[in-house]
C-alpha cells in the first residue's frame, strides 16, 4: 500500500541526472524504431498475455506493436497485490472500484477486492473501469507470461516465496540482487548495487534498449514458450 513505510521507493534523481536522462533518451528512441520492428515480426501472429506489477509490460507491448491483452496495462501495484491478483485474477473482475486520494499521486488509484490499484498512465475513474473490463475480456487464458520487477516491496524474502509458487509455467523476475534458488530471477546488473532495481523500462544505452534487454530477451521467450 501506498502508506507502508517498510516499502523502499525510489527517489528523485538529480537535476544533472535528469538532463543526460532527456538527451539519451532523444538518440535512443530514433535508434528504437529498427528494434521494435524485429519485435512485431516475431510476436504479430502469437496470442499471449502480459501480468505485470508495473508499466514493463505495457511498454513490451507498445514497443511491439500489439493489442492489449491484458488489464494490468499502464497501471501498477505493490508486490503483495500484485500476487494476490495473479493467484486468482477472476477474482477482481466485475468488482467494485473504491477510489481514494493520497497525497502527491495526481493519478486515480483504487482498492478493488482489497488489492490497491495505482492506474498511473489513466486520466479518469471512468477511463480506469473501462479498460479494466475490455482488457480483461482479452486475457488469453491459456497462453499468460508474468513479468514482475522487484520493486515496491516485491523484494522481500515473504513475496519472493510466494510469487515461485504462482501457478504459471511462465514466469520471470527482474531483479537488482543475484537469486540462485529461483530459476525465474534474472538480474538486472545495472543495478546490483541496489536494493531493487530502478526503472528498468529506461533506455540502458544508445543503441535503444532498455535495462531489462541488457539481460533477458522477452520476445524470443515468448516465442519459445507459448502454446
């Protein structure tokens, strides 16, 4: 939840970090046209779906240039929540959305089946409830890829162990941290002097990949593992 102060989030970065972010970020997306063509070409003709706790897998999907077919499109939750709902996903569709404001979030955020929902990328209540229904209409039952960074709390060792025994063969982690025991972890190494990785939808380099490219191709995954 937003008020759990055990929840390490990340902090503002500086004003000079924040400028070579916007000038790599410029040369990056003209070199990333080439790289999400290569995308669309191996995943156009593949029906699959994207669990993600955060903005990674609606950004996968944009790069790519497919429909959404998942709910957890734009929107994050904490680690526990977002287990919660990938233990039992029907369990949050035709609910009640409870809105609420909290301090320094100007997005909608919302308790739906008492899970917090933070629909950081949506505008309006409306908008929110809408998506949520069409793209949970779309999910592709037999075919869902989950995709979790260890961020907002998804790092503790009580989450760690619950999200190895989610349901799905499918399944992977970005982390900041080196995980042995779990077959799913794949470290991010820009951040191994982190407690949990960063955003790792930035671009990592020039060329226009991101950080969680630098580590682990998602398409060709996809490709190899889907029904």
């Amino acid at each position: 939840m937003l008020n759990d102060t055990t929840i390490v989030r990340n902090k503002n970065r500086s004003i000079p970090m924040r400028v070579w972010m916007k000038v790599r970020k410029y040369i990056s997306k003209k070199n990333r046209v080439k790289m999400n063509s290569i995308l669309h070409e191996k995943l156009k003709d593949i029906d699959f779906t994207i669990f993600s706790n955060n903005c990674l897998g609606g950004i996968f999907y944009h790069d790519a240039g497919l429909r959404f077919t998942s709910p957890t499109i734009n929107m994050a939750f904490d680690g526990e929540d977002f287990i919660k709902f990938c233990e039992n996903p029907n369990d949050f569709i035709n609910k009640e959305f409870e809105f609420f404001k909290f301090e320094g979030h100007d997005y909608p955020l919302a308790l739906v089946n008492g899970i917090e929902m933070r629909f950081v990328h949506y505008h309006t209540e409306q908008e929110c409830i809408k998506k949520w229904h069409e793209r949970f209409e779309r999910i592709v039952w037999d075919n869902i890829f989950i995709i979790a960074t260890d961020v907002d709390g998804m790092y503790q060792k009580k989450w760690m162990e619950r999200f190895d025994k989610l349901p799905y063969k499918n399944k992977i982690m970005f982390t900041a941290k080196k995980y042995p025991e779990y077959d799913w972890a794949v470290q991010i190494p820009a951040f191994k002097r982190k407690n949990n990785v960063h955003i790792s939808t930035n671009f990592a380099n020039i060329k226009g990949q991101r950080y969680y490219e630098t580590c682990f191709d998602i398409a060709d995954w996809i490709v190899e593992n889907s029904n």
